[in-house]
C-alpha cells in the first residue's frame, strides 16, 4: 500500500471522530447548565405569581393577605405586578367606613345658596373738598390796620373779622351813602314825585357799592344809626374752617382782588382713588367705600361714591373715582394715603368653601356624600373666589353635602381602587 493511500485513510478518520467529539461537549455544557439554575427560577416565578397587598397612602406598607392599613386604618388593596403603574380607571363612588373617614378627616358642609361681596381694593389720596373751599380777598385797596390770624392752621368763623382795613375809597363810599341817605329825607316831602323818588334811587345807588366792596348789610345799619363813616373795615370769610394759607401781614398795603387767606372747611373731604379699567364697570355714585389709613389702622371710615372721572389714564391705565367723606374729628389730613375697599354684590349663586374643589388642570372636581358613607365625584363649573368661598355655577343642589377636607384623601383612594 502506498503512503498516499493510507494518509487519506486516516482523514476520512479523524474528522468524524472530532465532530462528534465537539456535539458531546455542547450537550454536557447545556445538561450542567440547567443542573445548576431550576431551583432559582422556579422561585422567581413563585414571587411573581404571588398576590401582595399594600396600603395607597402609605406604600411602604406590604402584606400577603388583604386586611386594613395599620397606620390610617384603610383597606389595603392589590399590588400591582413589578412596582410597575398603569393607568387607573376611574372611579366615581367611593365607599368609606367610620374608621376611614375618621383617619382620614373627612368633613362635610352643605352647599348653599347665597349672595357673594365682590372686593376692588385700591390706594387713594385724601383731598380737600373743593365745595367747601374760599379765599378771602380785598375787595378794596387800602392798608392792613388790624390783622386777627396770625398763622396758618387757625380756626376761623363767618361771625368774626379776619382782619381790618382802612381804605379811602371805603370811606368815600361811606360818605356817599350817608349823603345819599340825608338827602332822601329831605326829598321824600317834595310836592313833585320825581324828586321824591330821585332820593330812593340815590341811596340805592350808594348802598349797591358799599355791597360791592364787601360791607355787609348790618354794617350799613350800624352806619345808618351813627351816621359816622367807619375808618377801619372789617374783613370777613365767606366759610368757616381752618386757614390753610396767609399771604399777607398787618399794616401791609393790598390792592383790589389781591387774595389774604385762603380757607378750608375740613368737616369733610374727599378721596380719590384709582381703579383698573377692568373693575370700574362695576362701581355707581352713591356706593359705599370703607376706607382705611395706616395712621389709625383701628379705625374704619366709610363714605360714598360722588362722581367718577369721564377719562383714563393711559399711563397707569386706571380711572379715577371720588368719594365723599365725612370728617367730623379731622383725622383724615389732606394728602394722607389710605387704602380703600369697595364691596360689589354679585348674583346669588350656589357657594361653597374653596378647599371642597378640586382643580384638575382640565376640570374642577367636588366629592358629594350622596348617602352616609358613599362618596361620588361631581364635574362643576365655578365663578369668582372670594374670601376663602368659591361660586358654583353648574353640578351642585343647594343641600348637597360636599366633602371640605380630605378630599383629596379620597379622590388618591378612588384612582388606585
């Protein structure tokens, strides 16, 4: 036999007996495998098809067996597989027990139906009441000779004189009238009726100019029975108040129309605040306004809406309104700011607290106990919070009891259920 035959012979002998060789060593690697891991996973399938049952407040709370949670007292409810969370159906009754809705806080009030104070809060400024306003002028020229206020601040009265003056054209006026006066007693018993009436006419042309400069008609009485001109005049105000400005000193020289005082009757004031474009629709003349100021933050002062500005600001787009107040122990002082509250009733609607809503982002939500211990949820449309109550528009009866705390205890309860 020849080399070549035989080095085939042991080809076609070997490679065989190698392949089956390498397929025994696949089959004993997979047999030790599964040897050493069947215990393990038959274990993991055990803990996954095992039920376990936790509490929706407090989850770090695990049970084997259903029963109540050890903390607040509510029922425990499935596990759900792998820690993994999916979406939970809606549930519209809820029914708790005496021990859940004590550990819980649940509280109920009924739904009313009742009329809402809508607030426009806004800042002003107190002002003098232009109404009640005067200056004292010279209503003739001449020298101060007597001057009774001497400071700002003074209380004055229209019974007593501010000051005196002495004005020659003054008493050439009393001269003419005296004159004027004479005259008429001696005309009046002329035969011929025209000159008897020339005397009237002549003392009514005098007296009219002593009006004019200012003497009042019981000073020509007084002048009448002297028969003396006086030399000095007094000056009168036409308002009693207080005098907010003194522009002249005694023995100083006025001229005709030239202002001496300036005079403000404080009893009453004004105050103007500024409401938003978007709130003034609401206000009317004769509203009530409570108004408060920081200098006496114990005190409440009301008054009324006496007119509201035609025109806006475009700088602070505001309105400007007026209120009239009184002010009878001054404590209101011109240019004081003070903080003002106008109530506005709204129409009577369905109200109930704030913290019975809850607001979803896309609806708002109450829970109504319809029978002792059952619970549904109620879509409702609202209106305006105010003061801690909220306006139901739609979803709510007046009478339908509405849960205020715990709500949200409760909606948590239902989602997970």
């Amino acid at each position: 036999m020849s080399i070549n035959n035989l080095t085939a012979m042991h080809k076609k002998t070997v490679i065989p007996l190698l392949l089956v060789l390498l397929a025994f060593a696949v089959g004993c690697g997979w047999f030790l495998w599964q040897n050493q891991h069947p215990v393990k996973t038959t274990a993991q399938k055990a803990i996954q098809h095992r039920q376990l049952y936790t509490c929706s407040m407090h989850p770090f709370i695990i049970r084997e067996k259903p029963g109540v949670c050890p903390v607040c007292g509510m029922e425990l409810i499935k596990k759900i597989e792998n820690g993994s969370s999916a979406q939970p159906a809606t549930v519209d009754h809820l029914s708790l027990s005496p021990t859940q809705r004590v550990m819980a806080n649940v509280a109920t009030v009924e739904a009313t139906y009742n009329t809402l104070n809508k607030e426009i809060n806004a800042v002003g400024i107190v002002q003098y009441d232009q109404s009640r306003q005067a200056k004292v002028t010279a209503w003739a020229a001449g020298r101060i000779e007597r001057l009774n206020v001497n400071s700002v601040g003074a209380i004055v009265s229209k019974a007593n004189p501010l000051a005196e003056v002495y004005s020659p054209d003054l008493i050439a006026a009393q001269q003419e009238y005296l004159l004027a006066f004479k005259s008429r007693n001696q005309l009046k018993n002329s035969p011929f009726t025209s000159i008897a009436q020339s005397g009237d006419g002549l003392v009514a042309a005098a007296k009219q100019r002593l009006i004019l400069f200012g003497v009042k008609e019981r000073q020509i009485n007084a002048l009448e029975k002297t028969g003396k001109p006086s030399i000095r005049v007094p000056i009168y105000t036409p308002l009693s108040g207080i005098v907010i400005e003194k522009m002249v000193q005694q023995g100083q020289y006025v001229n005709t129309g030239e202002v001496l005082f300036n005079i403000a009757d404080l009893s009453a004031v004004w105050v103007e605040v500024e409401v938003y474009e978007n709130e003034f629709q609401n206000l009317h003349i004769g509203q009530q306004v409570e108004i408060r100021s920081q200098s006496f933050p114990q005190s409440t002062f009301t008054g009324h809406i006496s007119f509201i500005y035609p025109f806006l600001d475009p700088k602070t787009r505001t309105v400007k309104v007026r209120i009239a107040m009184p002010n009878p122990e001054m404590k209101l002082k011109p240019e004081m700011f003070v903080n003002a509250t106008i109530k506005v009733p709204l129409s009577p609607t369905i109200v109930v607290p704030v913290t019975a809503l809850m607001d979803t982002g896309k609806r708002q939500i109450v829970w109504v106990e319809s029978s002792p211990g059952m619970f549904e949820s109620r879509e409702v449309q609202v209106g305006l919070h105010i003061n801690e109550k909220v306006q139901i528009l739609s979803g709510l009866n007046p009478g339908d009891k509405v849960a205020v705390s715990g709500g949200y205890l409760i909606d948590s309860e239902s989602q997970l259920k």
